[in-house]
C-alpha cells in the first residue's frame, strides 16, 4: 500500500524513499524477490542503494546473488565503498569461494579499506570459513585495533578449523586485553572444550560466563549441554536444560543428541516422547537422532513408528534421515526394510550404497552384498575404506575367501585405497573362518602397519573354532594383558579348557585374578511390547574352566 502510494505520488524514482523500502522488505520478508524488483525498476542508482540490496542478500540469500550484484555494481561504473566489502566478504565465506573471497580482498586494498576494521574482521571470518588459517591470522595479527567482534572472529575460525588449542590460548590474550567478550565469543569457544581433556578449561569459561550476566543466554546454555555430553557429563546436560525457563528447539535436540551420544537411548526416546507431549515441532536434526537410539536398541517397531512421523513430516527425502534409517534397520535385523529405504534414495552416495553393503554384510546375506558392491561400481560410484570393510565382512561370513583377496588387492590396484588395520582385521578374520590359520599367521607377519590387539583377536578366535592351541599360543603372546585385552585372555583360557589343560586355565586365572582384571559384562536389549523395553545383562560364569 505504502509503495503504490508512492508510484500515484510520481515518487517511485526517488532513491531515498527506495532505499528506505528494499531496507524495511530486508528486515520482514522471508525472500528478495520484492527488494530486487523495487531495485531493478530504479533509474539510477547510488552506492547506498547498492550496499543495501548486497546487504539484503548477504543477510537472507541466496548469496550467490550478492557476488553477482557486486560484479554488475563495477561495470555500471559504481566504487564500492568500506560498507559493501563485510557483505560481498562475508558472502563468499557462505559459499566458501575463496578465489572470489582473494579478488574482493584485493578490491579492498586498492580501494584503500584494508585497515578498515569491519573489512578485516570479515576478511578474517571469511578466510577461516574457506580453511585458510593462515591468512586470517595474517590479516588478525596486522589489525591495529580489535573489537569483540574482531577476537570472536578468530576465535571461531580455529575452532571452526579444529584448531583448539590455539582458540584457547587466543581466548585467554582475548581476556588479558581490555576487549570485553560476549555470549556469542563464548558460544564460539566452548566446542574447544567439547572433550575431556578440555572440561575444567569449559567449566572455567562456565563459571565467567555467569560471572558476566551471560549464563541466561539461551545459545550459550545450548552449547554448554552438548560441550558437556562430549564430555561425558550428562547429568550437568540434563540439570542445564531443566532449570532453563524458555527452550527453544535446539535445546531439546541438543539434550537428545546427548542422551544418544552416550549410549543412553531409552533417555533420548524419553525424552523425545515428553518434547511430543509439550508440542514442540521437531526437525531432521532430531530425527537422527532418535533414530539412532532406536537403532542402539534394536527397537524396531519404535523405529517403523518414528519412520511415519519421518514421513507425516515431509522429512523422508532428507539424505541423513534416510542414511539413519537404513542404519536403524540394519542394526535392527530387517534387512528388507533396510533394502527398501535403499531403494527409495533419489541420489545414491558412497555412504548409502556402503551401509546397505554393510547391512547385508553384518547380517551373513554374502552374496547380496557382492551383488550390490558390483552394482555400486556399475554406477560409476568410487567405493571407499568403509565399503571394503563391508565388502570383506560379507566375504568372511559367506566363506568366500579368493573373492575377499582379490577385494582386498583390488583397493590398492584399482581404486589408490591404502588399506587400514580395519581391512587386515577382516582378511585375518577371512582366512580364520576358513581354517587356513597358518596362512592367517603368516599375513599378519608381513603386514606393513603394526598389527593391533583386533587382528591377533580375530586370529585367536579362529583358534578356537578350528581347536589350534598351537597358534592360539603364539597369538597370546603378541597381545599384553589388561582391561581392554581380558576377553582375549578369557577366549585363550577356553581354548585349554577345552584341550584338558587345566594347569594353563588356572595360572590364566591367577594372572587376571593378580592384575585385578574384570571383564565388562555384555548388555542386550529386546523390544517386548510397544516402547517399552527390557534389558538383560550377561555376565561371565566360571564353568568347565571358562571365566
């Protein structure tokens, strides 16, 4: 009403009034469709005009768009000026273009902005978005002057780029200088803190942020619950998220995805039921979630019942909800469903085709899983480690030896694969089940890497099915005894249980029984009716000299 109001007024070329209306469609419309067209119709234009509708579209995208309106401002003969560097800067740190990003810093420089400090700052967010660490720090370290802004910046691209411990040290200068952080440095930081190693430097950064007045920030507590649950501090998550007043979706995906992330899957489905109940709308981000922890249960008809809230969400064609699912009914042993999830994909990736091979793999379907692997590599899609370790498993469980090796050569030959400790752990496997040991052995012998306790387990399990104390013997030697290789010593006991030697079961004893080894006891999970779940714990027995 206001702009026809302006065209019957003969007004609609005044450019103040235009700029005023692409300002205020900026700041309530979803889209810049409306913007552009008021632009577009505008018979000249200055800077200003031109700042404000790369500002919209660096602001609500596509950013694309603002590159392409920086571009068209230069041939129309329009300079730009130090505001419209942070939008065309920060816009190519969006789309991590950084040869654009490198022709715009230098437009800056020749246009005399460079030591402007909203220009560097967002050159300094933009290098780091594009993964040049080192020429942010350049631009950083020549800022004569820093704000929060400036800090924060820095700050987030190392931790962006995995880069913690130097966020951490730049934190402590941050706080050394006279440059007050904010809720938004903090939330930047805490990710730096997201392990062990780090907690008390993030219950530090805790205890300022309180001291501060920052706590309360909703953003801030978020990133406190999920840096705690990688620290393996659920209960201080789940204390955060019930004392706060207001929640926002983030917050309850952030307690789920906690709950799920420390193998505490009856707590995230809990939880996901009381999200219901209040009626807060969930995302894709939270269906990952839930479905894995259905999947770490092996709930399969909660799963099927989570896959139609997928669908009556319109969520269904989203890539990591549909790689949850074909995960979540592998783990839950239907494999048909599985298969049919595949099937619905539009776009099939490595990702996709691999936990299908694995599916079909895990659950001893060899030959489909060798089907599909030729399939895959009809489709012109490059397999990669996690594929062959699929590939390989199916191999061992269908007993297909010479088609295991020539898989295994394959990845170095055809496909540039270096393989990892993963791929010789199958091989030995492979060659275990097959009672071929000797061979077995000798592979492991003259393996390139150091072979880790899995590899000689694999070997010392095969012993025991094929009776062979002879190399179990052997393999028992390679591995040290202590809390993570107990079972194998507890495997090795059985192998002379059931060869009579009494002598060697009791001194295996006496050894664990001296170090005070315990082995952890097995946990499994059946779905019996509806949600509700029961759980039964198996623990080792003492029996004819097993421990």
């Amino acid at each position: 009403m206001i702009h026809a109001q302006i065209v019957t007024s003969g007004l609609s070329s005044n450019l103040s009034l235009a700029t005023k209306l692409i300002s205020v469609s900026n700041s309530v419309a979803v889209r810049m469709d409306y913007a552009r067209q008021v632009f577009d119709a505008m018979p000249e234009k200055d800077v200003f005009i031109w700042n404000t509708v790369i500002r919209g579209y660096a602001d609500s995208g596509p950013c694309k768009e603002a590159l392409v309106l920086y571009c068209q401002m230069h041939r129309d003969g329009r300079h730009p000026d130090h505001f419209t560097f942070p939008f065309v800067v920060r816009s190519c740190g969006v789309l991590s273009a950084l040869f654009l990003g490198k022709q715009a810093h230098c437009n800056a420089i020749k246009n005399c902005f460079d030591y402007d400090i909203f220009v560097q700052t967002s050159l300094v967010a933009m290098y780091c978005q594009c993964g040049d660490v080192d020429n942010a720090k350049l631009i950083f370290n020549e800022m004569e002057l820093k704000n929060t802004a400036s800090w924060t910046a820095m700050i987030a691209g190392y931790v962006q780029n995995a880069y913690f411990s130097d966020a951490l040290v730049l934190f402590h200068q941050m706080l050394e200088s006279e440059v007050r952080p904010n809720s938004i440095t903090l939330v930047s930081i805490l990710p730096a803190c997201a392990n062990t190693d780090q907690l008390y430097q993030g219950m530090l950064i805790h205890a300022y942020a309180f001291k501060l007045g920052l706590d309360a920030d909703i953003s801030f507590i978020n990133t406190l619950i999920s840096m705690y649950s990688k620290c393996k501090n659920v209960d201080i998550s789940r204390s955060l998220f019930d004392r706060m007043e207001f929640r926002n979706l983030v917050s309850w995906n952030s307690m789920i995805a906690a709950y799920e992330n420390n193998d505490q899957p009856r707590k995230a489905l809990k939880l996901f039921r009381r999200m219901k109940t209040e009626g807060v709308n969930f995302d894709y981000i939270t269906m990952v979630s839930v479905i894995s922890a259905c999947a770490k249960l092996g709930a399969l008809n909660t799963g099927r019942r989570v896959h139609e809230l997928v669908e009556m969400k319109g969520l269904s064609s989203n890539p990591s909800i549909t790689h949850a699912l074909l995960d979540m009914y592998a783990k839950c042993g239907s494999v048909e469903l599985a298969r049919k999830v595949f099937d619905s994909l539009n776009e099939k990736t490595v990702v996709s085709w691999s936990s299908m091979i694995g599916a079909y793999a895990a659950h001893g379907h060899g030959l489909e899983a060798m089907l599909l692997f030729t399939d895959m590599h009809g489709q012109g899609v490059r397999p990669n480690g996690i594929t062959f370790t699929a590939i390989l498993t199916a191999c061992s469980h269908a007993g297909l030896v010479e088609e295991g090796k020539k898989h295994f050569d394959g990845m170095t030959r055809y496909f540039n694969l270096v393989p990892g400790v993963e791929h010789y752990t199958c091989m030995v496997d492979l060659l275990g089940r097959a009672g071929r040991l000797v061979e077995a052995y000798d592979f492991i012998q003259k393996m390139p890497i150091q072979p880790d306790a899995d590899v000689w387990a694999a070997l010392l399990g095969a012993c025991r099915i094929h009776r062979n104390l002879e190399i179990a013997e052997l393999v028992a030697e390679k591995i040290s005894l202590d809390h993570q290789t107990i079972n194998y010593y507890v495997l090795l006991s059985n192998i002379y249980a059931e060869a009579g030697r009494w002598d060697d079961v009791a001194r295996l004893r006496m050894l664990i029984e001296k170090r005070q080894l315990r082995k952890i006891p097995g946990r499994s999970s059946l779905e019996i009716i509806k949600d509700s779940m029961h759980s039964s714990q198996v623990k080792g027995y003492a029996c004819h000299g097993s421990i």
